[in-house]
C-alpha cells in the first residue's frame, strides 16, 4: 500500500476514482478502507463505509 488518499465518485453498483490512491476513510468511524475492501457507500451523500455497521448508523440518523 502507498497510503495515499483516493478520490472516488460513488455510483449504484460501483465507484469512479477521480484521482488515484489506495483506500478511503470511513464517514462514520474514521477507519481506513483499502479499495480492495470498499463495499459500502451512500451515492446521495458521497461517503464511504467501513462496513455495513458504519452504513447501518449512518442510515439511522440521516
């Protein structure tokens, strides 16, 4: 891993990267998520979720 922050678009079914990296930071919990690993994300809002707890929450108080 370079550690560099990616830059992604997120769409229904998949992500665009708009500028090249390796993982992303979860909105709810602040946790790093490799790209390889990134499965949960809200199109609306833009924002990537560790998992489908972080997704869950995020869900419950939007």
């Amino acid at each position: 891993m370079n550690k560099k922050l990616a830059k992604l678009k997120y769409l229904p079914n998949n992500f665009e990267i708009i500028e090249n990296g390796d993982h992303v930071v979860c909105a709810v919990s602040g946790k790093s998520i490799s790209l390889e690993n990134l499965n949960y994300w809200n199109v609306e809002l833009q924002e990537p979720y560790f998992s489908y707890v972080e997704a869950h929450k995020k869900k419950e108080t939007h």
